[in-house]
C-alpha cells in the first residue's frame, strides 16, 4: 500500500536523530486522534471514525489498520502503532512504553464525632449546647467531650472560672473560622484558576483542531488521489500539519502555568500546617487550664477540710458537737455565733471591769479631802468589798 518514492525521501531532509524524535511525536498525536476515548490501544472501528476527518475511504482506513497490526489481536497499542509507521516510511522507531494497569478503589469514611460524656442529665446536655451554639464552637470542635467535661466539671465546682472558660472558647473559636474562612477562599481561588485554565486549554485545543481542518483542506486540494492511501502520506502529513515554534511556545506557555499552579499547592500545604500548629497549641493551652483549674480545685478542698476541723475544733472545746448527718454550713454557722457571744461576754465583762476601776478611782479621791467624816472611811471599805466582789465577778 505505501508508495516507496515517499520513505527515502523524509531522512534526506531532516537528520536521523531528529527524525525519529518529530516523528515518534506525530505518530502519538496521530493515535491520539484515533484513541479520543484514551483506552490506551486503537482497534478498527476507532481508525475508521477517521472518516469524517481524513480525505480516505472506511476501506482505505481498514487497509492501513491491517497493515500496521501484526499480531492479529485485533487492536493497537502506542508501540505497535509507532513501529508500523516507521517501517512504512523507513524510519526505525525505538519507544520504551509500558503499560500500567491502575486499579481505583472507592472507599467511603462516615466521620461523626460521639459524645462519650453520662446522658442521664438532658437540661446540662441542653445547657451545654445551647451554649456551643451562642459562642459558635459548635462546628469548630469535632469532639466536644473534653470541653463538655471541663465545662461541666467548672459549672459544678468552681462557676466563678466558668465565664473565663467561655470567654476562652469563644475566642479560640472565632480564630479557627477565621482561618478556616481564608483556607476555603484560597481554595475556591485556586479551583477558579484551574477552570480558567482548563477552559484555556479546551479553547486553544478547539483553536487547533480548526486548523487541522483548514490545513488538512488545503492539502487534499494540493495532493494526487494515489497518495491518499499510503500510510506514509499520512504520517508526513501530521509533520507538516504543527510547526514546531508554535507548539513550544504553547508548551512554555502551559509549563509557565502548572509552575503557578504547584506555587498556590504549596502555599496551601503551608497554611495547613499552620493550622495544624495552632491547634495543637490550643489543645496544649486548654490542658495547661485543666491542669490549673485541678490544682485550684485541690487548694480549695485543703481550705474546706482546714475550716471543718477547726470548726470542730471549736466545737470541742465548747462541748458541743452537732449531729454527724448536720448540713456543714449549719455547723460552722453555729460555731460563728458561739465564738461571736464568747467575745461579746468578754467584751461585756472588761466593760465591766473598766467601770468598777474607774468608780473606785474616784471614790479614793474622795477619802483624801480632809473634810470627810468618820465614818465615811467605814463606808468606803464598804463600799471598796462591794466593788471588789463585783470585780472577782
């Protein structure tokens, strides 16, 4: 079927090496034509689709598919298709190709966080959420156990850290969506610079096949009808059809691209990892105030256990124990008011004892003016053994 004028004619032109580069590559452009559905290997129902695009005859494209084919499989792989061409133009083709076959599987996650925190309690689960919703942590924290706990163990034994703990959480929060906020918008960026991209692909694709077309015209309009079956002529006719200049500054053009392209990928990674550092060091802050808020809480059992043994204590001393299953505050209220009427009578006796001084004070000076009688002496020891008793009092 080939003509043998054309295969000498082609190395006379163009170097050996050369040569079998440009044409290796036309002949892969050639059974990309073919392969549109990219199964890897052409049979002859795809070369005869050619139809509508090569000025041939469906039996002049099955001649050259049982040409090219050798092994009778009934199909053609890139390396056969390659070397059937050479032969026909008197090029040897050397492509190392192997094929691959890569197997995808599908596999489905469902993540869902669980609470693992007693459920018997519906208002606190209903307190706590209502409160996760209000400081927007809700979707911020996959697993909420930790911070149920904590909270919940704050609410019951120290409320006055709950509204710091809130406002912690409200914070750490509103910094994670932020960041997860600039995370998506550099992610829809990067998604709209690939459509634009691709849309300039497909476009510049669409721009090329119209020349193919145009070119291919413009050749059968130029070229004898006893070349048209030669599957020579059809290989030099893909050479001719892209100029070399033009598909290296598409090529650039596109490398140029992809390199911008990988440049926004690593930014992102890097912005990943960030995020994942910072919430490691807010899962290592919010452990630090676990750890503190335990140590409160054990400073302030020490303080309760001192208060009850010296209320009991004091109640020894006085005699008074109250009943085992008496409520604490009871107890130490109580012995408030005894320590309180024990210093009030105290107070109330050097009261006492101030006064009776100051009365025998003044009646001493009385017995030293001469003009007393003598009986006021007997009177003022009298009186002086009264006081004195009062005063033992």
């Amino acid at each position: 079927m080939a003509e043998p004028g054309i295969a000498p004619s082609s190395p006379e032109s163009y170097e050996a090496g050369d040569v079998q580069v440009e044409m290796l590559e036309k002949a892969r452009e050639l059974f990309q034509l073919c392969d549109k559905e990219e199964k890897g290997f052409i049979t002859k129902l795809d070369m005869q689709r050619l139809q509508s695009e090569l000025p041939l005859t469906p039996e002049q494209l099955e001649a050259v598919f049982d040409s090219l084919e050798q092994d009778n499989n009934g199909y053609l792989t890139p390396v056969e298709f390659s070397m059937g061409l050479g032969k026909f133009i008197g090029i040897e083709l050397y492509q190392g190709s192997g094929s691959t076959d890569h197997s995808r599987h599908e596999e489905t996650f469902e993540s869902g966080w669980s609470d693992d925190l007693d459920q018997t309690d519906d208002e606190e689960e209903k307190r706590f959420c209502s409160m996760m919703e209000q400081l927007g942590a809700a979707q911020v924290f996959e697993d909420q156990s930790e911070v149920r706990e904590l909270w919940t163990r704050l609410r019951k034994e120290r409320p006055d850290l709950l509204a710091s703990f809130e406002e912690f959480l409200f914070h750490v929060s509103s910094y994670i969506r932020e960041v997860h906020y600039e995370k998506e918008s550099m992610e829809q960026a990067l998604k709209r610079k690939e459509t634009d991209h691709d849309r300039e692909v497909r476009c510049l694709y669409e721009e090329m096949e119209q020349q193919i077309k145009a070119e291919k015209d413009r050749l059968v309009c130029q070229v004898n009808p006893p070349y048209m079956c030669s599957v020579g002529w059809l290989l030099l006719f893909f050479v001719c059809l892209f100029p070399l200049s033009q598909l290296e500054h598409q090529i650039q053009s596109l490398n140029s691209e992809q390199l911008e392209t990988r440049l926004q990928n690593e930014r992102l990674q890097l912005l990943n990892e960030n995020l994942l550092e910072q919430l490691e060091r807010s899962k290592w802050e919010l452990e630090v105030a676990k750890g503190h808020l335990e140590r409160l809480q054990k400073e302030a059992q020490c303080e309760e256990e001192q208060k009850d043994r010296y209320g009991w204590i004091a109640l020894s001393n006085v005699g008074v124990c109250p009943a085992p299953k008496e409520n604490l505050v009871t107890t130490l209220l109580f012995s408030l008011t005894f320590l309180w009427s024990r210093e009030m009578n105290k107070k109330l006796r050097d009261d006492r004892d101030a006064f009776e001084a100051k009365k025998l004070v003044s009646l001493r000076k009385k017995i030293l003016i001469p003009n007393h009688r003598p009986f006021s002496c007997c009177c003022y020891c009298h009186h002086s053994g009264v006081l004195h008793f009062h005063g033992g009092h």
